[in-house]
C-alpha cells in the first residue's frame, strides 16, 4: 500500500435485505474483504471495515405484499439474521447498520438535495402506468399483462419468462395491475436523472487510464460501458417504500435504490464515526476500497463516483476489487429455488467449522472467473490441507514438545544448513504474501501461508527429532525451537484466513496476537516459554456427512421439480413444411454490448457466412456481454426484422428456458462453420 495514505476505509456491498446470505456471498465479497481489513490491522494500519443492509426497492414490497407483511417487518426479520451470520463466521465489521435507519435517511436526504441545488440533476416528465384503485403508479414488476412476441398471458412488465424477450410495459397487451386487478391508465409523472452522460469523460480517463491496475474483470465491464456511451439515469421512482425525495411536490416518490443504497456507506460511517467521519470520506490521504460481486461493478465504479464528483467534496474509490460468481455443485446459485449453501444453516450441520468453510471458499474464490462449490471439494480440502497438512504439523509440533521438552519452549543449538535453509525459507513467505494480499489475489495469498505449513511439515520429516531424542537431545531441543517459532509464525500468517484457528494457536503456545511485521521472525517464542495444553486443530469430515449434504441438495432439486417446475403443454402438431420455413442457422457472435437504456438486452454482431448481421436478444440478466463474445449460437435467420430500443434485429437467438426462468444459449457443441444449417 502507498505511503501517501494514512488510512483505510473499506466498503462492501450491502446485502439485500429479503432472504439470509449463503455462500456465494460469502466467497465474492465479504471474505475477501474482511481478509484484507485483518491484514491491515495486523500491520496496524488505521483502517475502517462499513457494511450494513440494503433495505429498500420494489422486491422488498413484493415480498411484503405477499406475506401479507409491511415492508420494515421483512427487512427487521433479514437485517438481524444477516448480522448474526457475519458476526459467526468472523467478518469484522466496525459497524453493521442499515438503509432504513434516520441516519441514513437525512444522509441521503442531505446527498440528494446538494446535487439537486447545484443543478446536478434533469428533470424529466413521461407517461408510467398509473392503478387507479391503488392509487399508486405501478413498477414493471407490478404489471402483467399478454406477451406480444408469444402470447404467454402472464408476462412482466419488465420482461416474458416465458420467452425471454426483454419489454416495456407498454408493450404488454392487455395489461393488468398485479396490486389491484385493475386495468391501468397512462399518468404523466416527474422524475430527476443523474446524467451520467456528462461525467463521461473523467470517468473515461479515470478510469481507462488512471486505474490499469484494476482486475481485468472490473476493467473490462467498465470500458465497456464507456465505449457503449453513458446515459441519464433516474434517481428517483414512484413507491412508498424508501427515502422520500426531499423536494416539494415530490410526495409519493422515494429515492431510487441504486442511488440510495451506496450512500449508505457513508451514513453508516457517520452512524460509527459521527465527528470525524468526513476525514475518512474527504480527506485525500484515505484510501478508499470497495469490496462487491460482478453484478454491481458498474454501480461503484461509474455511477457512484459520477455521484461522489457531482458533490464535489468526496474522494473516489483506489481499487473496485470485484469477484465473479460462485455455482454450486454445477449450477448457478437461486435463492428462490434454496439452491444454495445457507451460513445459518451450515453451522447447524458443521458446529465450529467457520473456518473450514472460510478456507475452502478463498481457496476456490472466483477472483478472475466464476468458479463452482462442489461438497466434495470442501471435504478434500479439509481433510488433505487443513488436517493433514496445517493441523498435522501444530500437532506434531506441540506433542513432540510435550513429550521431550517438558512443554516449555527448547532452547536453540547450534544450527546446521538444512536448519539454516529452513529459515531462509520461512523468512521469505511474509513478502510473498503481503505483494499478493496487496494486489487483492486472496487465494493466492493462502496458498502462500499453507507453503510454510507445508515447510514445517518437511522439516519435521526429515530431521526426526523422535530418532534424535535418543542420542542427542540438544539436537532435538533445536528442531523443536525451529519447528515452535514456525507454529507462531503461522499464526500470522493464516490471521487473516482463519481467524478462530489462530485464536486456538496463539492459545496453544501461550501468546498475544503478534503483528504482522513479526511474520517470518525466528524468535517469537523464548527459550523457556510455557506451553498450554493443545487439542487437534481440525478434525476429519467422513464420507457420511458430505453425502448427507449432497442428498439434501438432491432433495432440493426433486423438490423444485415437483412443486415449481411444469414443462409447458406441448403445441399442437404442425406439419413438417411448417418446420422447413424456418431457417435455422449458426452463427459465431463477433460482438457483444450491452443496448443503453435497456438493462435486459444485448446487442450481437453475429457473422452468418455471408455477411455480419446484427441481433438484438433479452438475455442481458443472464449473460455478461464478453461471456458469449467467440461462441457460435444457433439462431433464426429469416425472421423478419424488427426494430428494439431503435436497432433494427435481423433474427433471434435461439435459448432454453429453465424452470426458474433463467436462460441458456443453445451453442454448437462442436466447431462448425458460420451459416451451417441447423436440421
């Protein structure tokens, strides 16, 4: 970390408050950031760890309306099981709060109301649908109505589960209010746009030129947001859940839940820091890091730093360093289908095994790529790395000490050279994991603190102080120091990792939490020095209990099948010249961006073998634009253009919809040669 910063503030996402957080949040965000805050504390770096819940939007309503609930019971009920979730699992936060507290509705009142005076806002009036039996204006997802493109007469307003397409309410035929039943009317409404337009420039240079340091997939999502040009953005909604917008005759609207929630990070530094606060959100020597998943990049790296620039008074963020998706078991994770690996739940069938799940999650995080949680996996990495190698060599350690040393520490003798290349070797593990804890590669960073259990291990095996014991005791006394002082260090190194392990360690040898700075000393314990009583570290996870976790993810699926997933009846029959008018081809998509102003669609340029042809597909919520970028897809070749968001679609791209809506590409399994004909 650069010298120039005196201290460290450290974001990370607010979850949201509808559901528990299940593993996949865990390993994108709140491990990787809470290793890098004990890190910097061990270094005694002057550092802030913010969270809090995310507690309002439509979804939340929705929920509430379906419990027959009001909203602030849902998210009561949420905040308190999240907080206790990170709380067990170790995730140190300096404060927990939330979106629905009065800090944070004056803060974000107060934020809105700057830029609204310095005239950092447009003002726009359209037409939303209105439910006049409600009395309210409706958001897409309160809007049903009939699928212009296949007819399923219970499509969203925001988009067809059933086939897919991304739509506007107004395009739904016979549309409905999903509140009241009601048939609703057009009602103009005035709403405030952050135009993100016009801080286009900085942010290009900010950070295109600025921040090349940024993780490539950070990087990568913002330039290509940047190449597709920047659009205004509403900062505003029509709801009565949320923070009211702080302008007169603005009754009935609240602030949009994008803008509202970042600056929820500054409302909970205000609610911890209430006099100072605005040192470590102004002040130029703080060192800013946001700590999210994939799917928020956007908003902490463009649109809230178009937000802080706006105020002109805040610092921006040093690094976004975001992690991809975790699958488990080969699937995405859903909440709405409980496939996922719930925290609360896990510490009732792993009593005491924070740390295990800790380990597994950065040892397989999806830094660079989605990765997958397999049970199995986590079986083998805690039996073939937290026991048998980290475990196995504290153990052996503390009882050979035990045994032969009185259990106080030995003295050190005179040293031979493999004792001299061992502590060479230890010594040089503290750079090597503070560059990559630096630099935000956690998993690697880990893979660095098991080499020196992995070095004490060796070391052991091949001095043999129980052969030694027998004929020179001194020798055995300066093996057990050696292999002490390594047992220390470890708990430096793994701190950050595995915080209630090393609090087991620093027990076992009788020590106070050393700083970082020790990391790779060879005199952390003194001659002398007594020892407490020790236990196993880690213990053995038997076949049994993992196949007791996969059948319980089996059954969830079974489950899902029977209760929520129906195949669709079957069309009636049609004949095969029917089936030879379509002209089924695959392509191989040359280029993938996103289409401004339409958070559900894509825009392809696919090469047919002929000439490039552009498409328009609603699939943006399942795909980021570089995943399909060099896939060949198979599409509809001769459907007739029609125009989306002003682009003109030259077919569509053929997907498989699962039962919980999400959306798969269908690919050519093997290479062929654009414009090959489906048959």
């Amino acid at each position: 970390m650069s010298d120039n910063y005196k201290r460290v503030l450290v974001t990370s996402a607010l979850p949201y408050a509808n559901g528990p957080v299940h593993i996949g949040h865990m390993a994108g965000v709140y491990i990787p950031a809470d290793i890098y805050v004990r890190y910097l504390r061990l270094k005694g770096k002057d550092v802030l760890f913010i969270g809090g819940s995310d507690e309002h939007g439509v979804p939340i309503t929705i929920r509430a309306r379906k419990e027959g609930v009001t909203p602030q019971d849902i998210v009561d009920k949420y905040h308190y099981i999240i907080k206790k979730s990170f709380e067990d699992f170790g995730i140190g936060f300096d404060v927990y709060s939330r979106t629905s507290s009065e800090t944070h509705r004056k803060t974000a009142s107060e934020f809105f109301r700057k830029l609204y005076e310095k005239g950092e806002f447009e003002e726009k009036t359209s037409e939303q649908y209105y439910d006049e039996e409600a009395k309210m204006f409706l958001a897409d997802r309160y809007i049903m109505g009939e699928c212009p493109h296949c007819g399923n007469p219970n499509a969203y307003g925001d988009q067809c589960e059933s086939c897919g397409t991304s739509l506007s309410p107004t395009d739904l035929k016979n549309p409905r209010s999903t509140i009241s039943g009601a048939t609703p009317v057009m009602k103009e409404t005035t709403h405030w746009y952050l135009p993100l337009n016009k801080h286009e420039g900085w942010l290009r240079k900010w950070i295109l030129e600025d921040h090349k340091e940024w993780k490539s997939n950070v990087y990568g999502q913002c330039k290509s947001w940047l190449d597709m040009g920047l659009q205004p953005r509403a900062v505003s909604r029509d709801l009565d859940w949320g923070v009211p917008v702080p302008v007169e005759g603005a009754e009935g609207k609240v602030l949009y839940v994008w803008f509202d929630a970042p600056i929820g990070y500054i409302s909970n530094t205000i609610e911890l820091r209430p006099h100072d606060w605005e040192t470590w959100w102004k002040d130029k020597s703080t060192k800013l890091v946001h700590f999210i998943g994939k799917d928020n990049i956007v908003f902490h790296c463009i649109v809230f730093p178009a937000m802080l620039k706006a105020d002109g008074s805040y610092i921006l963020p040093d690094n976004v360093p975001a992690n991809e998706f975790l699958n488990l078991e080969g699937d995405k994770i859903s909440t709405s289908r409980n496939w996922a690996v719930w925290l609360h739940e896990y510490l009732e069938d792993f009593p005491g095994k924070q740390d295990v799940l800790r380990y597994v999650l950065t040892a397989n995080a999806p830094e660079t790529k989605d990765n997958d949680f397999t049970w199995k996996d986590f079986q083998a990495r805690n039996n073939n790395e937290l026991v048998a190698i980290l475990g196995n060599f504290i153990n052996r350690a503390l009882v050979l000490t035990q045994k032969y040393a009185d259990n106080k520490v030995p003295a050190c003798g005179e040293l031979t050279d493999f004792d001299q290349q061992t502590l060479h070797e230890f010594s040089e593990v503290k750079s090597n994991i503070e560059q990559l804890l630096e630099t935000y590669r956690f998993r690697d960073a880990l893979r660095e603190a098991m080499n020196l259990a992995r070095i004490g291990n060796k070391y052991l095996a091949d001095t043999e102080p129980w052969k030694t014991a027998k004929t020179d005791m001194s020798r055995t006394h300066t093996i057990l120091n050696i292999s002490l002082q390594i047992t220390a260090n470890l708990a430096i190194a793994f701190e950050p990792f595995l915080p209630h392990s090393t609090d087991k360690i620093l027990h076992f040898i009788n020590a106070e939490k050393f700083a970082w700075e020790r990391l790779g000393s060879t005199n952390l314990l003194t001659a002398g020095h007594p020892l407490n009583e020790s236990e196993l570290l880690f213990e053995k996870i038997e076949d049994e209990v993992i196949e007791a976790q996969v059948q319980k993810l089996l059954d969830t699926k079974k489950a899902n099948e029977a209760s929520e997933y129906k195949a669709k009846p079957i069309r009636p029959n049609i004949e095969f010249s029917d089936f030879e008018k379509l002209d089924i081809r695959v392509g191989t998509v040359l280029e993938c961006v996103k289409v401004p102003k339409a958070d559900k669609l894509l825009k392809f340029t696919i090469a047919d073998g002929l000439e490039n042809r552009t498409i328009v597909s609603g699939i943006a919520q399942h795909y980021a634009p570089e995943e399909l970028v060099g896939k060949q897809v198979c599409f509809i070749a001769n459907l007739a253009p029609r125009k989306l968001k002003g682009i003109e679609s030259q077919g569509m791209i053929l997907s498989a919809e699962d039962f919980d809506g999400g959306l798969s590409v269908i690919t050519a399994s093997k290479g062929v040669k654009p414009g090959s004909e489906v048959r």
